[in-house]
C-alpha cells in the first residue's frame, strides 16, 4: 500500500499546482465556442528599451553688479546759516532800495552755498541683487517600454511584444475559423 501512495502524493501536488496556476486566470467564457485557452513554454524574453522625455520646471538664479545713485540730503541749518550770512554780506553793498535788493539777493544765494555746502552722501555705490527667472529642464530617461517575448505553442513558435514579463509560461487564447 505504501507503494502507490507516494506517486499518488506526486501526482496530487503536480496536479494541484497546474490548477493553481489557472486560478489566477478566472474561466474567461465568450459567446464564441471556438476559442479556448492553453499554456505556452517562453523560449526568450527581450526587453524593449525606450526614451521618456520628461520637461521639468526649475529656477535658475544669477548674481548682478547694481550701481545705485544716493539720494542727497541737505541740511536746514545750512540752508539758514548760509542765507544769514549771505543777507549780512548783501546788506553791505548799495544804498536805500538797492540795499534791501541785494540783501534779499544775499539771502538766497547764501541758503543755496550752505545748503549745498552741508549736503551729505549724493554719490554712487555698488550692491549686489539676485535675480531668478524660471527655466524649463528636459529630462530624459532610458525605460523598458515593453518586452519581445517567443514562446512556442502545440510545436508552432511565435513572437509577440507584451508590456510584461510572463516569466516561463505564458497563457495563450486559441482561437480557431474556418478559412475561406
């Protein structure tokens, strides 16, 4: 009895995986009673290689030399000490009206030689600015796009191209017409 038990256990186990592979793969009926399916042996599996383009945003900055004008600030005490100065020296010159004439004149060109005298910055300097603008980069990638897969069914061998690996068997639909 022990005899026939263990190539009984063997072909139970052979028989049982066969089943499960066709489990993953439910009974698939159509309308059409002359397709069926079967198993075929993978003799070769190619990858088939492609390259996928992808654009990519990304920011691009740069450093730059900036030349900025100061603005000038005068000073009020200037401007007042000037047209004092500049009436007391006006209010010398001439007589009656051309006095007071060249004292009033005195007074404004001495606000502007004190103002301009007390003025302080007025001149150039350097800064640095960043400045950043947005750049399109193209990515390129080299990708399996699919595989070239010969198989062999009933003798009869055939190439196919798949977007997976089937491993070493492959489920085949056969399908089966008259020809004309």
């Amino acid at each position: 009895m022990t005899k026939w038990l263990f190539p009984a256990l063997v072909l139970s186990l052979v028989t049982t995986g066969a089943l499960a592979q066709d489990a993953r793969y439910p009974n698939q009926t159509q309308n059409d009673d002359n397709t069926h399916y079967g198993w075929a042996d993978v003799l070769r599996v190619d990858p088939v290689y492609g390259v996928a383009r992808t654009e990519v945003p990304r920011q691009e900055c740069y450093d730059q030399q900036v030349v900025t004008q100061a603005p000038s600030q005068g000073s009020a005490a200037g401007t007042i000490l000037g047209a004092v100065v500049g009436g007391v020296l006006g209010s010398t010159v001439g007589r009656g009206n051309g006095r007071t004439a060249a004292t009033v004149a005195g007074a404004v060109a001495g606000g502007a030689v004190g103002n301009a005298a007390t003025q302080s910055g007025g001149g150039e300097y350097q800064s640095t600015e960043t400045h950043c603008r947005q750049v399109a980069a193209v990515s390129e990638q080299r990708r399996i796009m699919g595989y070239d897969v010969e198989y062999r069914y009933r003798g009869e061998v055939y190439l196919s191209r798949l977007n997976y690996d089937p491993g070493e068997r492959l489920r085949v639909r056969v399908s089966v017409s008259p020809a004309d």
